[in-house]
C-alpha cells in the first residue's frame, strides 16, 4: 500500500562520506518496497570523494570516479545535490544552498570534518589541506609547477605521514620536510615504526619532531621555538574541525563541536537527530572514538538499523565497535600496517612491504562491494568491511 505524502515518513541523511552513504543506502534497501518511508541523502558534489586515495590526488595520480546517485541505483532512495545551510532541530527542517527547505521526521547528521586551518595564523590563508578532490588538485597543480624547493607538511599523523611519502615518492626533485609534535607513528609497534622511518629514509623526508607551528607565511613556516623553515607549498594536516551547524542548532556538541550521541547513535539532547562518523562524539569503553573510515561506516549501518528499531516500536540496540588495525601506505610500493588491540593500541602483529600493500588496496576498495552488497541484500542482514574481516550485520527485526 502507497502511503501519501502526509503520511511518509522522511528521513534525511546530510553527508555523503563513509559513514553517510552507509546509512543512506542501508537503510533505504531495507525498505524500498515500502511506502511509508523516504530516504533522501544531500550533499555538495554528486561525486563520492575517496578519502582514503586524496594524498594520490594530490600528487596527480588518477583514481576512480564514483557517481552517488548511481551508488543510490535500485536502493529507493533519493538524492539532493548542495550545502546544508543551516539545520532547524525545533521545526525539523535544513536549508540547502539558503534556497530551499527540507522537511524531516528523522535526520542523520553525517557532515564529516575539515582540516582545522583556524588555530594558526596564515594556515587558511597560505596552507593546502587534504579536504576534497578539489583542493587535493590544487596542490597537485601547485607541485607539478615547482622546478626543485621544498614542501612542508604540518602534521605528523597518519594523513601526514602517507602525503611525506607520497609526494616524496612522486616528487623526488622536491625536498619534503614532515613537521609534527610527535614522532611519526607514535602509537605503532617498535616494528612497525622502525620500517616508517626506513621508508622516510629512503623516500628522503626530513623529519622535525617535537615542534610546533606557530604561523604559515606565503614563503616560510615559523616554528614555536622561533626558528623557520622556508616553504615554497604547505600541506595542513594537523587536526580537524567540524563544521559549526550542528552547535548552532542546538544540538548537544562536544568541545571539537561533534554531536554528543547516546548508546544507538541518538543526539543527547534532540533522539531524532542520529550522528555518525567524523560529525558525531561516540563514547565506547575505551573513551570516544576517532575518525576513521573504519569506523564510520558501521556507525552508519547501526544508525540505519537504530531507526528502523524505533520505527517498529522497539528499542535500539546500542552501538559496539573496536579497531582492527591502521593502514598506511608509503608510496604506491611500500606499506605498513599495524594491527590493532579494540581499543587502537598496538599489537605485536605488524606486515610491511608488498604484503602490505596489497591489504591496504583490499581495505581501501572494500567500501564498494560492500555498498552494493547493501544495495542486494536479503532482510535478513548485510555486511560491512571492518578491518580485514567482514562482521555481520543483522535484522532490525
């Protein structure tokens, strides 16, 4: 039986990463010969941005285009191309492009984080960030123009470590200085760390530990201690932020701004609002959750099952993950992979080199098949990709 329009009921799903695009099509395949609910998904581009493939982006290396309306094909749900201007918790409505309005029963808030170029001066200003295909072809503009000089990376995490190298490896005329407060792979096994560095080594990245960034000039990065290093790019990589609409809703936000959630995803402070991935503070018994492909999308497949719960008057279940293992790749020949304890400390377990490279490729194409596993599947249950396992997913019923 059709319901009418009066009697749908909507769910919007703001963001199409990971963690957005898991929630959209698992929930609307589960209900697409339904007609009393609708799922419709926003975003700026109609292209999926790979996250996990931006350092390769931003060296000029080509990589695959993937359509979301046509990841959405034959799962029932619809898409709205722009930017969330603006989220009204109290009428339920979210203003796209500040043109048009959106209704919702359910929302899914899902806008992942941007690199944080605020904290410093003249990072926003003179720095590239790793934040979408966009600004990853900038920089690769900007590396294939330089005739020799040197390339700071600020920010000595695991998307600073990967650009060092690959820009390193793809730009061996350029010298590449990776800048951070601690050592690159500070929370890997010995192993694992003594093969990174062997890597920079190598490759020729300059390693600057234990300092600070205190402002980004057009020509130069001057350091907390007072001495500078002459830049002729800086790629910002050191920290994130999220953006400020959710706080300015009224939504109960952490101080990076996230949206504090309770056991099945819900906002604490307004249960019809699910959070998932990089926009959402989700609490496990190991403390909150960092984001990472990894987790983001099983958030968005427990969102999905959460509100599927409710719908049928049940109560959710709540939300369970731990980590598997950290990926890292060093060029497109060499690799490093840390498995991990639930809580992301370090294992003994460590695979370096073409091994390695080969399960960092299978964990990084793993979202498509698994996509369309969603798209296909039986009632009964679907699968999502964590780490180099597949943990099932069952029936809300």
């Amino acid at each position: 039986m059709n319901a009418t329009a009066a009697q749908r009921h909507e769910v919007l799903v703001l963001g199409a990463g990971y963690a957005g695009l898991s929630a959209a099509i698992q929930l609307a395949a589960r209900t697409r010969k339904r007609g009393n609910l609708r799922v419709t998904l926003v975003n700026p581009y109609e292209t999926f941005t790979e996250r996990l493939r931006l350092h390769m982006t931003a060296t000029g290396q080509e990589t695959a285009e993937m359509n979301i309306p046509e990841l959405l094909d034959g799962t029932g749900a619809g898409f709205v191309r722009g930017w969330v201007t603006a989220v009204d918790v109290e009428e339920r409505t979210v203003r796209i492009d500040d043109e048009r309005v959106l209704r919702y029963d359910t929302l899914v808030y899902a806008l992942g984080g941007v690199a944080d170029t605020v904290a410093v001066p003249g990072a926003d200003d003179h720095a590239h960030t790793l934040d979408g295909p966009e600004n990853a072809a900038v920089l690769a503009d900007r590396l294939a123009g330089l005739d020799g000089g040197t390339v700071v990376v600020a920010g000595s995490g695991l998307t600073g470590v990967e650009a060092a190298a690959e820009i390193a490896e793809r730009h061996p005329e350029l010298q590449v200085v990776l800048l951070g407060r601690q050592e690159p792979g500070a929370g890997m096994h010995p192993k694992a760390r003594a093969h990174l560095d062997a890597a920079f080594a190598r490759l020729g990245v300059r390693v600057r530990s234990g300092v600070e960034v205190a402002k980004v000039l057009p020509d130069r990065v001057e350091l907390a201690d007072g001495s500078g290093i002459p830049a002729d790019a800086v790629l910002w990589t050191s920290g994130t932020r999220v953006p400020p609409l959710a706080a300015a809703a009224g939504l109960a936000v952490d101080e990076r701004g996230r949206v504090v959630t309770d056991s099945a995803l819900r906002s604490v402070s307004h249960p019809d609002v699910y959070a998932v991935g990089d926009a959402a503070a989700i609490r496990q018994g190991y403390g909150v959750m960092h984001g990472t492909c990894q987790g983001g999308m099983p958030t968005g497949v427990h969102a999905a099952l959460s509100i599927l719960r409710v719908l049928a008057g049940k109560e959710p279940k709540p939300f369970r993950f731990g980590y598997y293992h950290t990926p890292v790749s060093l060029g497109r020949n060499d690799a490093v992979v840390q498995f991990t304890h639930p809580d992301d400390s370090p294992r003994r377990m460590v695979l370096t080199g073409r091994r390695a490279v080969k399960y960092k490729e299978a964990v990084t194409a793993a979202p498509w098949p698994t996509f369309a596993c969603m798209k296909k599947m039986p009632v009964s249950g679907a699968f999502w990709p964590h780490g180099g396992r597949h943990t099932r997913i069952r029936s809300a019923k």
